[in-house]
C-alpha cells in the first residue's frame, strides 16, 4: 500500500510540474511574421477600357493617329480596343454599337461621318458611357471633348501660301474630303476665306473622299477640262498625292498643296513635287485623346475644345 501511494504521489508530483511550466511568453501567442501579400492598388490607379472608333487604317494620317492613342494608352495602364470603320459609316455605327454592347469606360471616335455618327454617340449617351471625338467632330449627341487641329486655321494658311507663290492671281483647283465631315467643310472653308479679294479663281471643286485613287482620277478629268490651272490646294496629302500622279502624267506645272504632313507627302516636299503641306500632328491628337479620356474617367474637368497646333511645311 505504501509503495502504490508512493507512486501516486509522484505522479501527481510530475503533472503539476507541467502544468507550472507554462509559456516562456506568458502564454501570449507569439507575434504572426509581417504579411508578404504584393501592395494594394494606389489610389487613382484603376484599370481603364477604353474603345477607340477609327474611320480608316489605309490613310497614313490615321494609321500615325491610332499609334499615338495606343502608346498612350500602353504608358497610362489603359486597355484600349481599336475598330476600324473602314471610311464606312455603317461600319462605324456598327463599331460604336460592339463597344457599347461591351460596356467600355469610354469611347474616342474619329467619325467617318460628322452627321452619320451622332445616332451612335447618343446610344453611348443613352448607355451612360462618355464620349470624345479626336481629329473630326460629331454634328449631335453629348459629347465631353473635341480634339483636333484648327482645321480653318489650316485652309486660310494653305490659301495664304498658293496667294503668295502666284501673286494673288491664278486659276485653282479645290480637292474636297469625304462630303459632311467636319475637316472637309473646315479646310474648304479656311481656304475660300483667304482668297476673297484676291484674283485667284476656283475653277473647279470636287471631292475625292480623302483618297489617293480618287485624288488621281478626279484631277485628269480636271485636267482634261481644264486647258488652265495654276495650283490646286487638296484637304488631305492622300488625295494632293493623287492629284501630283495625275499632273506629272500630263506634263504640266502645277503647284500643289495638301494638309495633314504625312511621311510621303513630306518627302514629296521635299523632292520639290509638292509645294507644301499643312502640317498636323496626328500623334499627338491621338496621345492627348487618352490623356483627356483618363481624366474623364477620374472625374476631372476637361476642355470642351482641345486646339492642336498646325505648321505649314514647305522646302
């Protein structure tokens, strides 16, 4: 009997030991490691989507506007979604409707057709999703910011120019853009502003629709009826381009003037083909497109016209 009550002792001797022996920290639980989770998102540093209507890919001009909108959009974290209209105004109500089915943030349009898109900018109204017009305008809807050059600016600096190199007298042809864009009747009316009291006399105008193969044909049938022509001013280098193929063709000296400074017009000034060109800066047109976009998205005022500068080109 001892030696079992002997043992109990012990036993109970060596729980309590345990027991007292507790935790070093005092039985506080021991501080969790810092969390290695990656930092939260700053403030202001939300993922944007914008989409981005563009009339057409196969004109230089907007080919160097697109890449400006998407190395903007590249630097600013934006994800921006191009459609191609393809100078089809149905194409691009057809691509304004994709991007609102999408529920993008916000669109930048570049409208075929200043009249044709405004059905389109106000579904995107209707749909609660911003709107912003780069390089031509819409005619209707609500639209937050208008970003281009001036283009009548541009028109009386061509107009200004053809006055100076013929003396103010002379016989001019007028290649007009595509018919209801805001660029076409800007520029057209730029220029006949500039030549009012002057001798020089607009023999002949008709559109070419910003095409170069238009520009081409328009003017040898120009030329064909035409026995006098001393300068033909065009809206756009694709179609002065066009214009400059059909006049080296017939052998006669004519000066030509375009507008927008692409790569082959340039070089065509300079090689002493063209006269000169209205220089615009489609890239920056399309950087600043982003830029007013994400500010519109952030909840920060914007112009309701944003003026891009213009430069006449000449050798």
């Amino acid at each position: 009997m001892k030696k079992i009550l002997a043992l109990m002792m012990v036993l109970v001797l060596s729980i309590s030991l345990v027991a007292c022996g507790g935790n070093k920290d005092n039985g506080k639980t021991p501080e969790t490691p810092p969390s290695e989770n990656p930092e939260t998102p700053k403030a202001g540093e939300d993922k944007f989507t914008v989409g981005f209507v563009i009339s057409t890919q196969t004109n230089p001009f907007f080919v160097t506007l697109k890449d400006g909108a998407e190395a903007k959009a590249k630097e600013l974290g934006v994800e921006l979604i191009v459609l191609d209209s393809q100078d089809d105004s149905a194409k691009a109500a057809a691509n304004m409707e994709d991007l609102i089915t999408r529920g993008v943030d916000l669109i930048l349009v570049n409208p075929t057709d200043s009249d044709a898109i405004v059905n389109s900018v106000i579904a995107a109204n209707e749909a609660d999703i911003p709107v912003i017009t780069v390089d031509r305008s819409s005619n209707g809807g609500d639209v937050l910011s208008y970003i281009a050059s001036d283009n009548i600016a541009g028109g009386k600096m061509a107009g200004e120019f053809i006055i100076e190199k013929l003396d103010g007298k002379g016989k001019v042809v007028e290649l007009e853009g595509i018919a209801g864009t805001n660029a076409a009747i800007e520029r057209g009316e730029g220029f006949n502003e500039s030549i009012k009291g002057t001798d020089l006399e607009v023999v002949a105008k008709q559109t070419a629709d910003f095409d170069r193969v238009k520009g081409l044909d328009v003017m040898e049938n120009i030329l064909q009826s035409q026995p006098e022509i001393d300068a033909v001013f065009a809206h756009n280098d694709e179609m002065a381009l066009g214009a400059l193929e059909a006049i080296k063709a017939s052998g006669r000296d004519i000066l030509v003037v375009g507008f927008d400074a692409t790569d082959d017009a340039v070089a065509a000034v300079e090689a002493g083909d063209m006269a000169a060109t209205v220089a615009q800066q489609p890239e920056l047109i399309g950087e600043i497109g982003v830029e007013t976009a994400v500010k519109v998205l952030k909840g920060e005022k914007v112009e309701e016209n944003v003026p891009v500068e213009l430069r006449l080109v000449t050798k």
